[in-house]
C-alpha cells in the first residue's frame, strides 16, 4: 500500500537499512546504488534522518556525509513520491539544518548536488548556486573490470 498522508509520518535520527534505502532512492527517481556498498556506506553517515509511515515502511531519509572537520555533503534525500510536496522535503531539510549549524566548525565547506526543482527547496535553507565561478562536477563508477 502506498503511503498518502503525513498525519502519522515518524521522524528518526537513524540510519536507514541498506535494502530500504536502495527501495526508496529508486522510487523518488534516484539511481540506483548496489546492496554491497549501501552496506559500506551507510554505516559512515555523519548524520542521517528517516522518516517512516505508520507501518514501519522508509518514506524520506536524508544523509550527512563527509570527513566530520572541513568538507560535509548533504546527500541521499528522497521522499516517496506518494508524499511529495507535502512539505517533507523541507522537514528532513529542517532536521539537517539544525545538525549543520549545531556541528559544523566555520570556514567549513557544506555542498550538496541539487536535482531540478529540488534546487528551490535547498536555497531556502541557504544553498547557492557556485556557477560561474565553479560548476559542480561527478565522476561515475566504473564498472569493475
């Protein structure tokens, strides 16, 4: 059954289990990431967020990573597309904030890669766009040969 209203949705300071995250990156229109490093990765969050319908099911999540001094990203938030535009974004984006602001020394480097129209939810908490004067840049994985 698919979630449709945030009357019930609860919100943990916890690190989603790597087959619910691969799930939920999928259905909000993410790549998809592999079972092996979802179990590597998600261990070394710096701060990570759920939020989950009366049943238990993962329906949002955010994550901070980095190396927890000078560079952190935001990364990895998604909300089920059941629920989107009902102001979760902005709730997982508020929790993130607060951990922002209450951990991060100054003269710290946050980022953060914006999806399109994602990119108007994280202005309001401050994010700007860094062009012209940098682009931001990705490198894919390679296939393992």
């Amino acid at each position: 059954m698919e979630p449709s209203n945030t009357n019930n949705i609860v919100l943990a300071h916890e690190i989603p289990q790597p087959e619910e995250y691969m799930e939920l990156r999928v259905a909000a229109g993410m790549s998809a990431r592999t079972l092996e490093a979802a179990r590597a990765g998600l261990p070394n969050s710096l701060f990570s967020i759920t939020l989950r319908g009366e049943d238990g099911r993962l329906v949002g999540m955010g994550r901070v990573i980095g190396d927890g001094g000078c560079s952190y990203i935001v990364s990895d938030i998604a909300i089920h597309p059941s629920l989107h535009r009902k102001g979760l974004g902005r709730r997982v984006m508020e929790e993130i904030e607060h951990y922002l602001d209450e951990r991060v020394p100054p003269g710290s480097f946050v980022s953060l890669i914006a999806d399109v129209p994602a990119n108007e939810l994280y202005r309001h908490f401050g994010f700007i766009e860094t062009a012209p004067a940098s682009i931001g840049m990705y490198r894919p994985s390679r296939p393992k040969s």
